[in-house]
C-alpha cells in the first residue's frame, strides 16, 4: 500500500458497481488515503469514509474524469441473453397503438429464460432475470417513447447486483409467459399514457381463444395424427407433455401464412406453434390450419419438401383437404 503522492486525499466518489463493504456506500465522497499499483498500473484504493477505512478495485471508485469500458464482467446468464436479443440492438419503431413489437421482444425473451420479474416505468421498462448467484441479476432495459403515429424502442442487457427484489415468477409454458409479460408491461404503460387500450383487449381475447380453444384443438389433432401415422408408417414422433406450446399469434408468423411450428432450438427444448387469430372467424377452416400445422410436427421435415409424398399421405388419411396442403 502506497501512502503518499499527488493522489493522497484526493476526494472520490464511490462508483454504482461497487461491492462488498462499499455496496452501501456508492455514490458517496470518499477520500484516497492510499493505493496499490501493480505492473505500474493502480488497481486498488485505500479510502476513509465516514470514519472509517474501506479497500476496494479501481472500478470500485470515480477518480477524475477516467473511464473504463466493461468494468462489470459478462456473465453466463448476460451473454446469452445479449445473443438471443442481439437482432434488438439499435431503435426499433412501430406504430402507435400496436403492441407487436413489445410481444415479439417478449417471444425472445421467453425462448432464454422461464422467469423474470418486470418493473414498468414512465421511459419504459426493466426485465430482470435471476442469475444463479443470490443478489445477481441480468437486466433487459427497454427505454420506450411515444411520438406520434409511433412508438420507439432501444434495448440493453448488462448484469448488476440488486438487494430486496422480488421473486420472479416460473411459467413453463412459452406462449404463456410470453402472453404474460407482454399483457403485463402493456397494462402497466397503459396506465402510464401508452394509448395500448385497444391492443390490450386484443390480446386478452387471444389468451383466452389460445386456451379455451386452440389448445385443445391442437391436443385432439396432433393425437390423431400420430396415431393415424403410427397405422400408416409403423411409427410416429412422440410428445411428452410440456414439450409443445401453442398459441394465437402474428408476430413469427410471415406475410400471407396463418401457421407456423418452429422446432426445437439450442435455447428452447420443445416445440411452437403460432396460429393466426384471423384463421379463428371460422371454426372449419381453423381445424384444417391446425391440422396442417400438427402433420408437419408427425412427419418432422428436417430438410427437402416439407409437402412431400409421405405429407400427402397422411394428410389424406387424416381429412386435410388438398386446398390446404401447401
């Protein structure tokens, strides 16, 4: 420890990430009575604060007008959390009273992590996913601003250490965690002045269809499928419970489609669906989307035509009408 030099009683400021005995004290003025340097460089401060003396890193303090860049080390948890959301990076833009944006960003989310607990405020809100230390977290910031006909939105992920936060809850279902942070931070914003009103109706409609409706839907017919391929080809993929989630829902959906089942990915270990609420106005055509959607997941294409001879077969043993096979 070196206790003498232009920099003895200098007056610091304890830096936001500050830890350990100093977790407490950030933001407060301290005074340098010593330092440590290694390899000629300092990395370490004796201070005296309110009395007493604390020790802590370089980052731990504010020391002229230096600056660090990613003085708080990445974590397993950030990492994968910036790479799912890496295509968020940058404004994005959307219409004013449409909630498409926040619900696809809350899709991404969900494919990353089953929990997280969300603090709304006027610029926006927080996503805040545990980490596997008490006391860590990763935090999703979504800065948002209406200007009118449109919304903005910036995101960043960093990792902190935050005291007295609540549990966040686990939903094991995608489409349901996904619809729940999603109706939840438009709730909130609509309180805030977001003019979501409209949108959030919407979406409860979809909560309710995707459980009083699609869901069972989806159960009956994939059920069928497999048994009726199982008859045809001597066998058929199995589906533990858990390992489907469905929903109704535009957002992973491309122009002109009304159905989409995405396969299991390196994030996510089951299997979505997303339907279109459109395809909803009428029941017949409904069950024939859902029953197209449930023969890709029996013949579990894995490259080629995914309409092909075996598709074509199963698809007329199983009702599916020849308009709605491609």
């Amino acid at each position: 420890m070196i206790r003498e030099g232009v920099l003895i009683g200098k007056m610091v400021e304890v830096s936001p990430i500050a830890g350990g005995d100093l977790l407490t004290k950030r933001g407060k003025d301290a005074k340098i009575k010593g330092f440590v340097r290694r390899l000629g460089q300092i990395v370490g401060y004796e201070v005296e604060l309110d009395g007493k003396l604390y020790y802590g890193s370089a980052k731990d303090f504010f020391v002229d007008r230096d600056v660090l860049e990613d003085i708080q080390p990445p974590t397993p948890t950030s990492v994968s959390l910036r790479e799912t959301l890496s295509h968020w990076v940058g404004q994005r833009t959307y219409w004013e009273t449409r909630i498409d944006g926040l619900e696809a960003l809350c899709f991404d989310l969900a494919s990353a992590t089953p929990r997280a607990l969300i603090l709304p405020h006027a610029g926006g809100w927080k996503f805040l996913v545990p980490e596997p230390q008490p006391g860590c977290y990763t935090v999703v910031d979504c800065h948002a601003v209406v200007h009118k006909p449109y919304w903005s939105m910036t995101v960043l992920v960093y990792p902190t250490r935050l005291e007295g936060v609540a549990e966040a809850i686990l939903i094991e279902d995608h489409w349901s965690r996904a619809f729940s942070w999603t109706h939840f931070i438009a709730s909130s914003m609509v309180q805030l002045g977001f003019p979501w009103e409209s949108s959030l109706q919407g979406l409860e409609t979809r909560i309710q269809a995707t459980q009083g409706i699609l869901r069972p839907m989806v159960d009956a017919l994939l059920s069928k499928v497999l048994q009726v391929q199982e008859k045809l080809f001597g066998e058929a993929p199995f589906y533990p419970p858990g390992s489907l989630s469905v929903g109704f829902s535009d957002v992973r959906l491309k122009a002109g489609s009304v159905g989409l089942v995405e396969p299991p990915t390196d994030r996510r270990a089951y299997t979505v669906m997303s339907v279109s609420p459109g395809a909803a106005r009428d029941r017949e055509y409904l069950t024939q989307v859902v029953l197209h959607e449930c023969l890709h997941m029996g013949i579990s294409s894995v490259g080629g035509d995914p309409h092909n001879e075996k598709f074509n077969q199963l698809a007329e043993a199983t009702g599916l009408k020849k308009e709605h096979r491609d």
